[in-house]
C-alpha cells in the first residue's frame, strides 16, 4: 500500500482514509494508478492549488506507465501547473519531454510558446508558435502569441541595436579625450605613480577608458567642449581643517586665482579665523612617489600644472592642497618637506 501526495488522518477521516488507500493500491496496473493520479491533479488545478497538482501529476509520472499519450498529458498537465506558480523555466522543460513523446502535441506548443516568451526568448517563443501553426493555422492563442513575441523580439533587437550605438559613440568620446589627454603629455595613473615615470602613462589605456566613463562621487567627469579643450573635476583639500571643495569643471586655459577668487570671495563658515582669503592662500600638489611638494603660482592655468613633469593625475581627478602661507599650520605642515617652486 502507499500513501497519496496528501495523506488523509485516518483518526479524523476513516471513511475517506480508506477509500484513498482503495484509490492508490499498488496491485492496480501503472496506467491506472497514473491516471488516478492526473485526475487528481486536475482537481487540484481546478482548484487553483497548483502546489499540490503538480505533486500529484509527478506522482503519476513515477508509475513509468506504458502509454506515451498518457504521461505526455502528465508532462504537459504539470508545466501548466508550474507555469502559474511562475516556475518558467520547469514548466518549458516538462513541455520539451511532452513534445518528445507526443511531438505534435498542440497544448505542450501553446505552454511552451508562453514559457518562451515569460523568460524573454521571444525568438523561440516565435518558432515555437510557427511549429504549432503548421498543425492548426488557425489556433488564435498561437496567433496572438506570435504577434506578442514578434513585436517584443523587434523592439528587443532595435534596442540591442540603439546600445550598442551609444556605446559605440561612448567608446568613440573617450578614445578622443584619452588621446587629447596623452597629446598634452598629461600622465595618468589609477592609484599612485610607480617607480618607473613612463609606465604611469602606459598601459592604462583599458582603465582609463573606463574612468573617463565613469563619474566620480560628486557626479563630475572629464569633458571636452567644442573647440576641443578639456574642463577637469579639481579637488581642492584644506588639510588645517580637514575640509574640501571640488570644483566639478576647472578648464584647462584658467588660472588658479580665478577659481580661488570665486571660491573665497566670502569667507567659509569653517574658516573661523577669517584667514583664508585669495590673497594669502598657497596651492601645492604633492610628487607621492618622491614624497615631495610642489608650489603652484597662482597665476598658473591648470594645464601648465597638469603638464609639469612630476604631477601625476590620480582617478582623473587632479587634487591639490590650499593653506595659507604665513600660518603657522603651514609652517608646521611643510616642516621636514621637500617644497619645489613650479615656475
């Protein structure tokens, strides 16, 4: 004797506890007991309990009953199941091992065609839908099927085609800009410059291309404007009181005065000694490799400094260090450095 896939307590049911023993006794031929089963599950599918149908319709599949129709209906009854408990991809394999023992088999088509077209295969979804159509022209499921999916596989490869457009574009912008960058002699490197200077600007192509298509933080990247000069994101640090500013398009052909001009031209709430003015401000970039610092001038543009030998431009965010000279904090900061005057 064995159990049915849901057992009946005979102490509350008897009756009922008996008669399923009846139903699903062993000494009945495998066809019998698999169509015990389909039906079964069927009740359960009209029920909506799609959990339980497919337990009974893979129930009935374990009896290895010798009719091909039989358990391609059970294949075929069990993906609908599994189809409405969003098991797509279940239900699309149950209706492919219908379709092998009944390969005209026109509801495992229609289930299949669904199953395609759920998990995005529009192309198979149309196929699928040709094939049943070549049984019955006229099925108007299969109709509408294949109009869904041919519509959606159309709209799928106009996308694919307008990205890789844009891409290609993308790709195009930054292979300029790299190019622009490298005819300045501007060296990049993606963390710090290593011992060897030339390397800083080598064999960074692949990485930098991906920077150059990537924001920062702050949302800012490199760009270039029409007459083909390039605007920096800069980022500005104030180490006495430990704060910054980014300025998120510094073009190349401005001065650093103009920008301190504007960023000063009212005193910073954190300033609370009312120090930083343009003024008395002085800009350095740091050489890490050598540990050294390098003065900027303020009437410099950005491009001189971005062309100095040893600046080397991290993340594709130039960043320097503003204090004011005659502090103290200044004095103690650039005690025991090595400090270069860019000329």
């Amino acid at each position: 004797m064995k159990n049915s896939p849901s057992e009946i307590d005979p102490l509350e049911n008897p009756d009922l506890a008996c008669l399923q023993s009846i139903i699903f006794d062993e000494e009945r031929s495998p066809e019998d007991q698999a169509r015990t089963y389909k039906d079964e599950g069927n009740d359960y599918f009209k029920e909506k309990d799609y959990k339980k149908a497919v337990i009974s319709y893979t129930e009935g599949l374990k009896k290895k009953c010798a009719d091909p129709d039989l358990n391609a209906v059970l294949y075929t009854n069990r993906a609908a199941a599994q189809y409405y408990l969003g098991n797509f991809r279940s239900s699309l394999n149950d209706v492919m091992a219908a379709r092998k023992l009944k390969p005209c088999h026109l509801k495992a088509i229609i289930r299949g065609a669904s199953c395609h077209l759920e998990l995005k295969n529009y192309v198979e979804a149309v196929k699928w839908c040709d094939e049943g159509l070549q049984i019955d022209a006229t099925e108007k499921k299969l109709l509408d099927l294949r109009a869904k999916a041919d519509k959606l596989k159309r709209t799928e490869q106009r996308d694919i085609r307008k990205a890789k457009l844009k891409e290609k574009k993308k790709q195009d912008q930054n292979e300029a800009l790299l190019q622009a960058i490298k005819a300045r002699n501007i060296k990049l490197v993606a963390e710090a410059p290593g011992e060897d200077e030339d390397s800083a600007s080598e064999g960074l192509s692949e990485l930098v291309l991906y920077g150059l298509s990537s924001e920062n933080p702050c949302g800012t990247r490199l760009s270039v404007d029409d007459q083909g000069r390039l605007s920096w994101p800069v980022l500005f640090l104030y180490p006495e009181y430990a704060q910054s500013d980014l300025v998120s398009a510094f073009h190349e052909d401005s001065r650093f005065i103009d920008h301190l001009m504007v960023m000063f031209g009212e005193t910073p709430s954190w300033d609370l000694e009312q120090k930083y003015f343009p003024d008395n401000l002085e800009v350095y970039f740091e050489d890490e490799d050598r540990a050294e610092l390098y003065c900027v001038p303020p009437s410099s543009t950005l491009l001189q400094v971005l062309q100095h030998p040893r600046f080397f431009v991290k993340a594709l965010t130039p960043t320097f260090l503003v204090c004011v000279g005659s502090s103290g904090f200044c004095r103690n900061y650039l005690r025991g450095k090595k400090v270069h005057q860019v000329k």
